[in-house]
C-alpha cells in the first residue's frame, strides 16, 4: 500500500483527513535481533492516541525551545523528502506516517517473538544493547512505515 493507493485504504484516508486531532493509532514495528538471534522474529504492536498533521514548527515545545535557547530554528528534513505536509515522507522507496505524541498520554505495547506473546523484559534480551529501550530517548514526533500502520481511529489498514 502507498499513499498513491489511499483510495483503497480507508485508515491512510482517515489518517491524511486528522489535522492536529487526537486519534487512536495501531502499529507495529519489526525491529532487527541481535547477531546471536539470527532468523528470529520479532515483532512489537503499539497501540495509543497520537496526533497527525502536526507541524513541529508549531509545537508550543518547539517553539519555547526556539524562545528560551535551547533549540535553533526549525530546520529541513534530516532524511527524506515530504510528499505530503506535515503528514507522509518518502524515503529510499518507503513511505513513512508522521505521528506527535501527546504529553502524558502512555501508550500500550504487546511484544511478540516468533509470533508468540512475551514479556516486555524477554523481548529486549533479544535486541542488541543500543536498542533496548533504556538506551533510546523519547521524541515528541516520530514516523512510522506507512506498511506497519494497523489502525488509524478504527480503520484498518
């Protein structure tokens, strides 16, 4: 599917139809293992309320950053290109959902290995360190796969 193909899709058209509203999101993501796990699958399912068609340039914490210091202007894509504003970027053939987290709203995970349900601590044993999630930072915005979206507010995928 691609946004090419959003007609077919009822979830990629309720997602290009949020400007800034709260929705209720599924996705999920297949992270690569660990060398010593080698030709195991894995698999983790996110399922949350998030924002789509956001701009970051105005993000009241975008723009406090820019305000106070902290931060410099907003500047172009660091990867990618937009073949939608704010919501889709294309890159090295894949598309990708640009989704802002809404602050203290938590979302819920179910980790999976070789299609079985597991804990969350037995599902990191299997990545390697650096991508573990005591080693990453939380971000307000983020993209998933336009394929790995489930769900966008009861539209399937």
């Amino acid at each position: 599917m691609s946004i090419t193909s959003a007609i077919t899709s009822p979830a990629i058209n309720a997602f290009l139809a949020c400007k800034g509203q709260f929705a209720s999101v599924t996705f999920k993501s297949n992270p690569k293992p660990a060398a010593e796990f080698k030709g195991t699958t894995l698999e983790k399912i996110t399922t949350g309320v998030f924002r789509s068609g956001v701009n970051f340039a105005n993000l009241s914490s975008t723009k406090e950053g820019i305000a106070s210091g902290e931060r410099g202007e907003v500047q172009p894509l660091a990867w990618g290109e937009w073949v939608q504003f704010p919501f889709v970027i294309t890159h090295k053939g894949e598309q990708f959902l640009r989704l802002t987290t809404i602050k203290g709203m938590k979302s819920a995970q179910t980790f999976k290995v070789n299609g079985v349900e597991v804990s969350k601590d037995e599902f990191e044993s299997f990545l390697v360190p650096s991508a573990r999630s005591e080693n990453k930072t939380a971000t307000e915005v983020f993209n998933i796969k336009e394929s790995n979206l489930i769900s966008f507010n009861g539209e399937v995928a």
